[in-house]
C-alpha cells in the first residue's frame, strides 16, 4: 500500500474524533472540595485505592489474600474495578 494512501485513510478515520476533543460546549468534570475544584477522576482514584486497601484488609483478615506477583495483579485490577465503579456510580450520568 502506498505510504501516502495510508496517511490519508489514517487522517479520515482520526479526524472525526479530534474533532470532539475541541467542542467548546463541554468541560471537564470538576468538583468543588473545600473551594477547591478537583477532577473527578481523581477523586475516582483515591476512592478506589481507599476501596482496595478496606478489601485488601479484609482479605487478610479471612487469609485469602495471594502472595507475590499475583498480589500485585489483583491489587491492580482491583484499583482498576472500583475506580470505575466509583466513576459509572456518580460521575457519568
């Protein structure tokens, strides 16, 4: 295939989506925190790992927690599962 051709197709299929990025109708997703305007995905990070750490002690707790790199895979994941939990739960609608 032609390089140019290529670059072409690519630019066709990407340029409806940068085309969103500069809508100037919406805004980011701020919360005001003690007067202060946070982005909500941040807060989605901190709730998930504040979540992760409660799950994580629990598992301890029951000892069925893995060990070793698994560990680090679930903890992850878990961050992961509830930051967008938290996120779908109140900032998406």
């Amino acid at each position: 295939m032609n390089p140019h051709l290529s670059k072409f197709v690519l630019i066709l299929i990407e340029a409806p989506l940068f085309q969103r990025w500069g809508s100037s109708h919406e805004q980011v997703p701020s919360l005001d925190v003690f007067g202060s305007y946070f982005p909500a995905w941040l807060i989605s990070l901190a709730a998930g790992g504040l979540l992760t750490v409660v799950v994580s002690a629990v598992g301890s707790l029951i000892d069925i927690r893995p060990s070793g790199f698994l560990r680090f895979i679930v903890d992850v994941s878990l961050i992961l599962i509830f930051s967008i939990s938290v996120w779908f739960w109140f900032f998406a609608g």
